[in-house]
C-alpha cells in the first residue's frame, strides 16, 4: 500500500511524508502531479521522508516532485521499487547540489545523478528527469564533434527544469550527468570506451561529455552502476528552462566493445492465450542469437534470467514491470560459451524453467 501523511491536498496536492511498500507487482499510478514538502530545518521531524519499500510509482504524464534539498529525505531505490516516469526533485539555492533520481522504465531500474552549477534566487525550483524505454537516435542523429558514434538504443533520459513559486529562477544550470547501466544495456565489462553525450535540441544532435579519465566498465551483482563522466567546464554548462536537454550512454567514435543494442530485445504483440506460458527457445540449439517468448496474463513484476548448468546466474535479460500480453525476447550469447543453459521467467504468481543448448 501507498502510505502518506496528508498536509494539504485541496489546494497543492501536497504530501509531508511517502512510503511505497507494494507487495509482489503492485503499483501506484498517478491521475495528477504529487508534491512532497520542502520540510524546515527547524524541525526536523518534519522533515518529508520518502521511502521505497516495494513496488513501482507509476506518474505517466503527471511527476512525482520532491521539494526537499536535503538529500537524506529520499532513500535509494531498489531493483522492485522506484519511480517509472518523471520525477522532480528539488536544488539547493547555491550551485553545485549533487541530485539523485530513483527512477527507471519498464524494463529495469536506472537511476541517475546530475549537479546544478547555478545558484537560484529562492527555493521551489526543481529538475524532472525521465528514463525513456527507447533508441536515444531518433534514426537521424548526428554526432558532430566526432568523438563518438553511437548513443543507446536502449534508453536515454529526459531533463526539464520547473519551478512552484514566482520568486524562483527562471532556469537552472546543469554540469553533471552520471547514468548508469546494467546487463542489458549493451555493455561490456572491462573497457573504457563508454561515454555520455547530451542533445539540447531533441536529440537531433548528441555532444560528448568529455572524459580525461573514463571509467572502467564493470557488470557485477550490483543492479546497476553510475558512469562517472567529466564534469562540464564552468564556461560550458547547460541551461535548462522551458527546453528539455537529454543525455544517454554513448561509445567511443571507431569503438564496438559496447553495442548500446538491447541485443536482448523485447518485442511485444497482443496476449495470444489467457495462461502463464513460456515457450522453448527457438532456435534451439542455437549460435549465439535465440528467441524466448511467453505471455502474461496479468499484469505483474517480471524476472528473466539465465543460468548455467551448476546453477550460476549469467544474465539477467529482464527485471521490470510489465503488462500483459505476448513477449518475444532476444537473446545474445556471443560472449557465453558452448554448453546447456537454463532460462527461468518469474512473476509473482508463477514460476518456470527450461533448457536450451549454446553450440559454438
């Protein structure tokens, strides 16, 4: 259920205080923008907590705003509870606030952090980010400054600034992007190609954030990982008022280490039976591309994992919500080897596993 503590919804839809806590694949879906409070330092056990114990926020076209600048009042996101659309949360009058958003899509939790590098004349004013479930190319970009020649085709993130009371800045300046990234994004451990590109005009055309010293890409048992980019020269920050900016991973110009391809991508068509299904992978066996498909009946939460066969996780293809219907995943496997292989779909209802064989 979705806890809060009510201070005045008649006329600012206003929270002091947010607990998700669904079970299994619950959801809470907004029919308008909810605000939580900036809370007062002199009382601080007023302070609006927000919390994600389980389950997803779902805002569609409204936001979840946090007004807050204290940072401590939001708790991180899981990889079942977090925030699907757009979040807003609140930037300290004096530059250089550091914001993290608990969000992601449908397909998995990615949160990001971006830094303000403007002061504002007041409080009230506040970033609202959305992960967008879709190819960062519009399949026209372009990459002018020829440092990279790709941006993902998986998601990207959408940036617009707002403000609640007239007295706040009409913009705000922003430095910093950190997205982060997962098994599924088309990234490949070990590497420093990976970069992060911006687009001020639609994504049209994506820039590179500069790195004089690029992360090392990692995939472990963390749900995700930031990317450390550089952080923008003080001439050079971006400003945000009534335009959007948007930013995604990108790849090195003349690189393919990382693909930034879903290359286990979902393909969904209408529900084609009224049961729990999945599927044997076809073709089976198979080198190294395979489809599983299987069909929700309901909506739910949804884990698709694969495993070796002692029993190890090797890939974790999905971890999101869905609705239902009938799904097509593709799988890659190039960098497996030869052998059995197990696939397990779980809901929170139901549960199968079946086996497939990798043949190089």
């Amino acid at each position: 259920m979705l806890i809060q503590q009510q201070i005045n919804t008649t006329t600012n839809n206003e929270f002091n205080g947010v607990s998700l806590n669904k079970s299994g694949s619950g959801k809470v879906v907004l029919a308008s923008d909810m605000v939580c409070a900036q809370g007062s330092s002199s009382a601080p056990t007023a302070e609006p907590y927000v919390y994600f114990n389980g389950g997803l926020l779902v805002t569609g076209d409204f936001a979840f705003i946090h007004l807050s600048t204290t940072s401590a009042t939001v708790s991180a996101g899981t990889p079942t509870s977090y925030v699907v659309g757009n979040m807003g949360r609140a930037m300290s009058s004096s530059a250089g606030k550091l914001g993290t958003f608990p969000i992601g899509d449908i397909n998995g939790y990615r949160p990001v952090q971006v830094k303000s590098s403007t002061s504002g004349v007041a409080t009230g004013h506040y970033l609202r980010i959305n992960c967008v479930a879709a190819n960062a190319n519009t399949g026209s970009s372009a990459f002018p400054d020829n440092l990279i020649d790709k941006v993902s085709a998986v998601r990207y993130y959408k940036v617009t600034y707002g403000k609640l009371i007239a007295a706040a800045a009409d913009s705000m300046g922003v430095d910093h992007f950190r997205p982060s990234y997962f098994s599924g994004d088309g990234v490949v451990a070990g590497n420093q190609d990976l970069r992060v590109a911006y687009s001020t005009d639609n994504r049209a055309t994506w820039t590179t954030l500069h790195d004089n010293y690029p992360d090392t890409t990692k995939i472990g048992t963390d749900p995700f990982r930031y990317y450390y980019s550089d952080t923008l020269a003080n001439a050079h920050f971006l400003t945000i008022s009534q335009n959007a900016l948007y930013f995604a991973l990108a790849r090195l110009t003349g690189t393919t280490t990382n693909t930034l391809d879903p290359g286990n991508s979902i393909e969904r068509g209408e529900l084609s039976a009224v049961t729990f299904n999945l599927e044997q992978n076809y073709p089976n066996p198979f080198n190294p591309a395979t489809k599983i498909s299987y069909n929700l009946p309901n909506a739910d939460f949804v884990n698709l994992k694969i495993y070796d066969i002692v029993g190890n996780e090797v890939a974790t293809l999905l971890s999101g919500y869905q609705s239902a219907g009938h799904y097509t995943y593709s799988f890659n496997a190039s960098s497996l080897t030869s052998g059995v292989y197990f696939y397990t779909l779980k809901t929170s209802r139901f549960s199968e596993t079946k086996k497939m064989l990798l043949t190089k």
